[in-house]
C-alpha cells in the first residue's frame, strides 16, 4: 500500500495514487526564475493542479510515483517540511519591506528563523509566524511560536494552534529589544521542547504546567 514519503516531501492523495509536493519558499518569496521553473516542470510532468498554500508554499497536486525524483532534480529546490515532526516553513508577513503599517522587520527576522530551524526534527510538528505590527498576518497567536512586531520592540506568544482543538497563544514575553534577543529566546524554547519528556504539540506543555512555570523555564522569571 501506497504511503506518504518524507525523504521525498511526498504526500499521498486521495486518490490513493498521486502524490502532492511544495518546495520550499522561505517566507513565501520567490523569484520569477523560480516560477517559470515550478510552471515548466509542472507542464513537462501533467502536474494536474498547482496551489498556493496557506504555508506561503506552491503545492503541486496530482504527481506520479515515478515522477517524484525527476522533478525534485528538476526544481532544484529543497522540499518544503509539509510532513513529518518536525519545523514547518515560517509564516511572514510583508513587514517594514513593503507594509504601511508595519513597525517590526519580519522579513529580516522571519528568514533568520527559517534558515536555522525549517525542517529540525523535533518531538511533534511546530509551527511558527512572524508578524510585523499587530494586525497580525502571519496568524502569530495560532502558532506554536509566534512572534508579532509592536512599536515597543518584539512580542514573543507560545502554545498556539489551529485544527481541530484550537488554542490562542500565551504571551511569554513583551518588548523584546531585537533580533538577536527574540532568536535567544526561541533558542531557549526549542532547547526545553526537545527534552521533555511527552511527545506533544508546545501547547499542550504550557496547558500542563501554566505560562507562569513554562516563563520561569525559558527565561528564568515569572513575570
């Protein structure tokens, strides 16, 4: 029986046959080189349907088994980690670089993040979003890790999620000074998820102990 394929970023569709494929777009931008690349791949192998995906992803539907390793090589892109326990793609708004309202680089710091953890296998799945001001586009209070720009700095929220038990996000920590300083702090808890000791979403870690306890482990005060 046919089954999804990590190593191939592949996941098996509902036909039971074909598979659905996303290379991965750091923060969803992409070149038009890279377009072309995805589209002409696409018509050479009958991809029977390309979607843009709420992981700021271009998921291609309908792909055969065979298929699989020739348009990997073809795309020369890294699979998106749209499977498995792991890091998925970091959502991230436009921010400074193009938004009139935003007040935070997301761009800058979303890249960071993308770049040192997408795809680290961890004890479950983690999803994480930038967002430049506080309107919020990258969903950060839904997110296992969000992070959300303010005129005071970096406001860093953990335990969100979607699906089917939706959670917001607690607020771990407020006006956080910079990039550097929001990456230490993620560091911090991406460290103490690793080694608990139960496999399970962030959320379900912080509903167990409280935000209090789970501030105290990562930054070492309460308040």
């Amino acid at each position: 029986m046919k089954k999804d394929s990590i190593a191939k970023g592949a996941i098996l569709q509902r036909d039971r046959e074909t598979y659905a494929i996303a290379p991965h777009i750091p923060g969803g931008i992409t070149t038009t080189d890279a377009l072309r690349k995805i589209c002409d791949v696409a018509d050479k192998y009958g991809v029977k349907e390309l979607k843009l995906t709420s992981a700021q992803r271009i998921a291609l539907f309908g792909v055969r088994e065979e298929d699989l390793d020739s348009i990997w090589s073809e795309l020369d892109q890294q699979p998106g980690a749209a499977i498995g326990l792991c890091v998925r793609s970091i959502r991230i708004c436009p921010g400074t670089t193009w938004c009139k309202r935003g007040v935070q680089d997301s761009v800058s710091l979303g890249l960071k993040i993308d770049a040192i953890y997408h795809a680290m296998q961890l004890p479950n799945k983690m999803k994480m979003g930038v967002s430049g001001c506080m309107v919020s586009c990258a969903e950060t209070a839904v997110k296992d890790i969000g992070v959300m720009g303010t005129p005071k700095g970096w406001r860093i929220m953990v335990g969100g999620n979607a699906g089917a038990r939706p959670r917001l996000g607690d607020l771990l920590v407020d006006n956080v000074p910079g990039e550097e300083a929001v990456l230490a702090i993620i560091a911090r808890i991406i460290e103490l998820y690793r080694n608990w000791p139960q496999e399970q979403r962030l959320g379900r870690i912080v509903e167990e102990i409280g935000i209090e306890r789970f501030r105290l482990e990562v930054l070492g005060t309460a308040g």
